[in-house]
C-alpha cells in the first residue's frame, strides 16, 4: 500500500458519528430544515470561473451551478487575506470587531476566541450535523480548533498549504505540515504526493459526509487548500487545460463542485440545500501564471481595492434559488451567518454582529437591496475604504503592487512594490476597475461616506488616525495550562502535555 493509501485509510478509521440530535428538536421540525454546504476557495481570483469570465479551461459544473441559480457580481470579503476573511465567514463580523489579523502561522499562539459564536454553532442550535474540510487558519492549537468551535468533524489542513519547508522563499521557517482529523494529526508530514490529492480527499470526505447525513439536518464547510500555491493536483487532471498547472487544478476544483452537487441530486437533497461557492480573497498576483485573474478589478490578494476584496460567488438550490439571475447589490461573507439564522429561526449570537440577512437577494425578491448602508474595508486595523452603493471611497493608504510588471513562473513569485493613494472616489458602476477618480465631482457623496467612516472608526478604531478600537473583541490567547499544538505521531493532541 502507497504511503497516500496508509494517510487515506488511517483517517478513515478515525470518522466520527455525530451525536442525536437534542430531544427539544422533534424529527419532523429537522426534516424540513434545509443544508447548507458553503464551499470557499483559497486564493481563487474573480474571473477564475467560467460565469466570471475564466480563460484557458474550462468550468462546466460551476457553468451549470450558475445557470441552475443565481451569481452575485458584487460579492466581498472583510480582508484580502487568510484568516482574517475566515474570521468574517465564520462569524458574521468583520475581522476586525473579533481582532483577528493576516494569516496566522505555526507560531501563532492566538486564534478565533472560543466565545465567539460560529456558523456551526448558529445551526447546533437545531440539532444540524456539521462539518469543516479543508483549511482552517483560525488557530491551531486545540482550544481553537473546528471541533471546538461547533464542528462535530474536521478534517484538513490547520493552516496554509504553503506554510511547509518546501516554501520557496521562506521553507528554513516552517516545520513539518500536519495533516488532521479532528484534533489528531494523522500525517505528520504533508509531502508533495500528498498534496496532490487534497482536493480529491477533500471531495470524498464531503460526499461521504452528504451521504451519511442525508436524513437529518447539515452544515458542510468545505474550506478548499487550492487555488493557494503550492499548486497541486491529481493526475486525472495534470495537463489537461491550456492554462497551465493552474487551470489543471480549476479544472480538479470544478470536478469536486460537480461531485457534491451530483451527491445532493442523488440524494434527493438538492431543493432543501443552499449551495454557496466562493473565495476567501483574490489572486495573489506576485505568483504569475501560477496565480489567478481579478478582472477586469484592479489589483488583487494583499489589497483592498477590488481585485482583492471583491470575489465571485454563486449561490444555488432548485427551486428556490432563481435559475439564471444576476445579483447586482453589495453583500459580503459576513451576511452568511445572520441569513443562515433567519433561514432556520435560529437565535442571532447575544454579541454585535456586521452581517446582516440577504435572504431577499439570495431569492430575488423584486426591488431587494441590499440591507447595508455601507461597506468597510480595513487593511489590518487601517480603515482604507467604504463601498456605500455604487460609491467606493478610498482613503489615503500604502498598498502592494506589481506596477505593471509580471508575475513570477512556475511557483516563484516577483516582489512587489509600493504605491501609495490619496483620497479617491470611484463610480463602480461605470468603474470597476477603479482607475478614474470622480472625487472632485461628487463632494456631497465624500461627505456622506466620510460620516458614516467616522462613525465605524469610533467602534472599531482606525490605525491610520490613532484611534483605538471600542468595541472590538480579543482574539482568543492561550493561557497558563493550555494544551499548545505539539503532536507525537499517532496520539490525539490532548495526549501531549502542555509546556511552555
């Protein structure tokens, strides 16, 4: 047996049934519930989808999900960047009300606060079965692992694929990449071999899972490691597209979507399941042709013009969902949760949430719009814009750039460089690319976005003015006797005995 045969069937006799479902829920109230399978790529650029515009390869299931339900152009992410953008999914805030910051690292000894309520634990609130797959990068040590966030299952990566000694550039910091399921590291030492075929476990795990929940209630968070670099794939896929290793991996990313939708169709589960695809940021462009396309936006991952922030997305479930529409109205992965809890009648969290319910525009209910007045987007706790309808204000800020120059090949990127904005207003209706600056003829739109700025900074602070945040909450830390994340091959992670 190859050693990816041992990782694939170790894990597989490690799968846990979840538990009853709470004897206040009767059978009846869990079989009309419906699922929700929320998958979120990695670094998966906005024209990387064939209803976005992708070139080179081709989509054909996601091309199916669009036309059997409904896309939203105007799609955000809280930050483009790891686990920050997670930190907003998963819990209807932006990241930075929860203070969680980058893209944490093996060294990280913070992760999302265990008192923060999660998507999971919204529907643990009707008995769902729930579980997350693929990357987590919201703490790695125990106390902030899925399983303790209100995932009854986990399996994946506890943080980026590209955190291993193979990075290009930075291996000599990274130790070994653990792969887990549920708190137990079950390859002590991610290989190349294996990385080829996450997408493939990843996909299995979600089916298996669809199909052993089929009578009852269930969340899916299926977080895929791809299109991050390193770049893997399988060898079905392997040059296959006319784009290179990275169309090959879209390629193997639109062979899973058509794998758990062909998963609900059989399981006669496709009208009572939402489906939502999409990404946690935009394309990290310093790759080159091992790096997606944000156009026809400006920029991408690592800034907050569009390029960045804004993400394709595609929501689906027959016959409820409207087949072939177009959502043209702001919305974010912080409206998830909240719509989640509407769609369900479960209890919002007893804490300030951003997000708000887009059921209206995910169903298309004439003249819906959207229910925020404005956007905000931070680059680290820097308020850089607001979006407030078709209205992007950017404040003076630093960002990263390629200039004009290409991107690295084959899996080594070029380094940016730095360019600065001052104050800049764009029409994203006529100007999506945000390359023309209108400021000077809409003083009255600058005012009105200014005061709402002002009054958000007062919550959540704004670097870039000295102000400190007000009603922004910790991240979790460990504390004195805490298990940190320490493994010996084989053991559960609460085996090993916490030390300094």
């Amino acid at each position: 047996m190859s050693r990816t045969c041992r990782v694939w069937a170790a894990a597989s006799v490690l799968l846990v049934v979840c538990g009853t479902v709470c004897s206040s829920i009767t059978a009846k109230e869990t079989t009309d519930l419906p699922n929700f399978v929320i998958i979120f790529m990695d670094d998966m650029g906005y024209a990387d989808i064939g209803p976005f515009g992708a070139e080179g390869y081709e989509t054909p299931n996601i091309d199916r999900m669009a036309k059997e339900g409904r896309i939203f152009t105007d799609f955000y992410v809280t930050q483009a960047v790891c686990s920050a953008s997670r930190a907003g999914l998963v819990t209807g805030c932006y990241n930075v009300r929860v203070s969680i910051f980058g893209a944490l690292n093996h060294r990280a000894q913070i992760g999302l606060h265990p008192d923060e309520v999660t998507i999971a634990e919204i529907v643990k609130q009707k008995g769902y079965a729930t579980k997350c797959i693929g990357k987590w990068h919201l703490g790695h040590h125990p106390k902030f692992l899925p399983t303790n966030q209100g995932f009854d299952e986990y399996f994946g990566l506890p943080y980026s694929n590209d955190m291993w000694p193979f990075h290009p550039t930075a291996g000599k910091n990274y130790p070994d990449l653990p792969l887990m399921e549920n708190d137990r590291v079950i390859d002590e030492n991610v290989t190349h071999e294996d990385q080829n075929m996450l997408t493939t476990w990843y996909t299995e795990r979600a089916v298996e899972f669809i199909q052993r929940n089929k009578d009852r209630p269930f969340l899916l968070y299926l977080a895929h490691s791809m299109v991050h670099v390193p770049l893997h794939v399988s060898d079905r896929f392997r040059g296959k597209s006319q784009r290179g290793l990275f169309g090959d991996v879209m390629m193997e990313v639109d062979w899973s979507v058509g794998q758990i939708l062909d998963a609900l169709r059989s399981n006669n589960l496709a009208e009572k399941t939402l489906v939502i695809f999409t990404s946690d940021n935009g394309p990290w462009l310093s790759y080159g042709d091992h790096a997606g396309s944000a156009k026809p936006l400006r920029e991408g991952k690592g800034t907050m013009f569009d390029g960045g922030c804004r993400v394709s997305c595609v929501m689906w479930q027959p016959g409820t969902v409207p087949a072939g529409t177009v959502c043209r109205e702001p919305a974010m992965t912080i409206d998830i949760l909240p719509t989640i809890a509407h769609r369900i009648g479960a209890r919002l969290p007893d804490r300030k949430i951003d997000g708000q319910n887009i059921w209206p525009l995910i169903v298309g209910e004439p003249n819906a719009k959207s229910p925020h007045e404005a956007l905000f987007f931070y680059w680290g706790s820097e308020l850089q814009a607001v979006r407030m309808g078709c209205w992007k204000l950017h404040f003076p800020h630093a960002y990263q750039t390629l200039g004009g120059r290409p991107g690295g090949r084959d899996g080594n990127p070029v380094p940016y460089e730095k360019a600065e904005i001052g104050l800049s207003l764009f029409d994203l209706e006529t100007d999506p690319g945000e390359t023309t600056n209108v400021i000077d003829q809409h003083p009255d739109v600058v005012a009105r976005i200014e005061k709402l700025a002002d009054a958000m900074r007062q919550e959540l602070g704004d670097s870039a003015k000295g102000l400190k945040p007000t009603a922004a909450r910790p991240a979790g830390k460990l504390e004195e006797g805490d298990l940190r994340f320490h493994w010996e091959p084989g053991k559960p992670i609460d085996t090993v005995p916490s030390y300094p």
